[in-house]
C-alpha cells in the first residue's frame, strides 16, 4: 500500500505521485548492481537497451490509471491501427530480474495518458537514461483523436496518414456533418487536460459551451488553457458567471454558476453531477464510462442526446419537494460565485 495525507503531494487530488515514485523505486530497485559502463540509476528493461529513436517497430507502453477496460481497449487499438505496437503498462510490467525486482517493459516510448495522474510518473521515466516518456491528455473526441495519434507518431519519428486507419469505424451518430448536438448548451466540469478534447467534441458535434470548471491550474496546464481559448471564443459572456471557473468540487460555486448559466446538458463527476441534476439539469457523468477515442466519441453524443431528449430524471428530482429543495438559499444563489473568497480573505 502507499499511503498519503494528500497536503505534501504535488498532485493532492489524487496523490497519485506518492503512488508512481512507489512504483519507479522499485523499478530502480532492480537494476541491482550497477554495470560497467552503465549509467548510474538506469532502470532494469527486459532487453538489452531501449530501440533508437524512429527506429521501429515502435512499440509503446500506455500507463493510465482510473481508466476503464473499454477506454483502454480503444488506447491500444487506435495505436495499433496507425501501425504503431502497444500494450497496457500494468499489464506488461509482470517480470522480474534474479532478485525478484520488477522489470521495466521494453518499449520505445512510454506513453503517460492523464497529466494530472501520470505527469510525474513522466517525469521520473525522462530522468532515466534508459526511458523516453510522453505525457499526454486521453484522446476525445474526432478531431482529437487524430491530433493524440499525431502527435505520438511526431515522438516516434514515424508518420501517418491524413485520413487514419479507423475513419472507416465512425457511424452516422458522430458523423459531424450531421451536427447531432445542434441546439445543446454545454457546461462541463471536470480536469484541465481533459477539457479541451470535450468541448472540442461538443463544438465539432455542433453544440455550443456554456461554461467550464477545472480542477485546478499551474504551469503545466497554461497549454490546455490556451487550446480552450477558441473553443468558448462564441459563448455567452456573464460578468456574474464565468466562462472558465478553476475550482475543484466548489458545490456553491457550481450550484451558483449553473444557475446564471442555465446550460441544457451539464458534464461532470461524482456529486457535481447530483447537483446539476437537483438543478432539473439533463446531466452526464464521466465516471466509470468509456469515451476515450472514436468509440467514445460516439458513446458520448449518444449520451448526450438520451440525456436531453430523455429528462424525466432531473425533473423528478427538480420537482420532488425533498429531492429538489435548493441546496443553498436564493440569497446565496443571487451573489458573484467567489462572493464567499471575498468574504473570508477579508477577515
């Protein structure tokens, strides 16, 4: 077990680093001793070295975590649709050397999916001489799916077509011609690396942005930030409610700002997705459901549309006396939602 107290972690919402420098010490640990001629630190690998740069055959390792088999299946598949070998990080890591030390999986890349979750591990694979890591966000939506593609290829020194192997797996109900999302104003909440490929998927499926919340902000997201920037460029501005909200599980704010919003689909996970719903808004939750790649994508807009055209749920909820009583009074509700931040920085 690795345990963490969350407040020392450079990743307190998970602590998912504790957890992977667990993983990588061990992974030090069986190098045993150091060769002659090998660098210092170098991690065990099944091979005798790493496969150069461009070489091939390309094989990739994906390390995620909180991910579902599904999600992880069409990880794999889109990598080995574009010609590229993959196979799942946790599931290859099951050798050991003499010493009953885990072993490093051979591979050219080490592809981390989830910055939030996997960043650091990325970070301790490229301190190694012997490890190339990429950290990157989880594939979502069309267009998405094919720039993760790209830009994995892009680290590979290998090249793939304009138009990739599974464009032929696309149905017409993520065909973006049809516009299926037409009419639906989304809010989303959820994290940063993942926001840019949802509301890209909403805006391509012909749907507009209402507002976003994301866990939280640093250096390392400053991209994310600037890829969502054209992305709510045509959304409703609110000077009450902001179009990107930085906040992790605030329920008063997001109870505040869905109010100003009023989005016709909210997107988010665990309670957020009660709230909305107690809000009598058609709601779709991102936990334990598949929509990573072009599989996702069409799970996704399938959700969506069930979700709106079928609300009886949030309207239950909305309606019920006990369900549906307001989670804050209207006097809360009428406030800027970071009154409260206010309120205690000046006392």
């Amino acid at each position: 077990p690795v345990f963490t107290d969350g407040f020392k972690s450079r990743m307190p919402q998970t602590g998912s680093d504790y957890a992977f420098h667990a993983i990588f010490g061990m992974l030090r640990g069986a190098r045993g001793e150091t060769a002659a001629g090998e660098e210092s630190g170098a991690i065990a690998h099944g091979g005798e070295s790493r496969i150069p740069a461009g070489a091939g055959p390309w094989r990739v390792s994906v390390a995620a975590v909180n991910t579902s088999a599904e999600d992880m299946d069409e990880l794999i598949r889109m990598l080995q649709e574009a010609g590229i070998e993959a196979e799942p990080f946790f599931k290859a890591m099951n050798e050991t050397d003499e010493k009953g030390g885990l072993v490093l999986p051979e591979a050219e890349l080490f592809l981390c999916v989830g910055p939030e979750e996997t960043g650091y591990f990325a970070e301790c694979l490229n301190s190694d001489a012997a490890a190339r890591a990429l950290s990157v966000a989880p594939p979502v939506g069309l267009e998405g799916s094919r720039r993760w593609i790209r830009v994995i290829a892009k680290a590979l020194g290998k090249t793939v077509p304009d138009t990739p192997p599974w464009a032929g797996r696309i149905p017409a109900a993520a065909d973006n011609e049809g516009k299926n999302l037409s009419g639906i104003r989304a809010y989303l909440s959820l994290p940063l690396s993942w926001a840019p490929g949802f509301a890209g998927l909403i805006r391509e499926m012909g749907g507009d942005i209402a507002g976003i919340s994301v866990d939280a902000v640093d250096q390392t997201g400053l991209d994310y930030l600037r890829k969502l920037e054209p992305l709510i460029s045509g959304s409703e501005p609110n000077d009450q409610a902001p179009l990107i909200h930085v906040s992790g599980f605030q329920e008063f704010e997001l109870y505040n700002i869905l109010g100003k919003r009023r989005p016709s689909l909210f997107v988010g996970r665990g309670s957020q997705v009660l709230t909305a719903a107690r809000m009598g808004i058609p709601s779709i939750s991102l936990d334990s459901r598949a929509f990573y790649g072009i599989r996702g994508a069409v799970r996704f807009v399938e959700a969506a549309l069930r979700a709106v055209r079928f609300h009886g749920f949030p309207d239950i909820l909305k309606d019920d006396e006990t369900g549906g009583a307001p989670a804050y009074e209207h006097r809360w509700a009428e406030r800027r939602p970071d009154w409260y931040i206010k309120l205690e920085g000046k006392y």
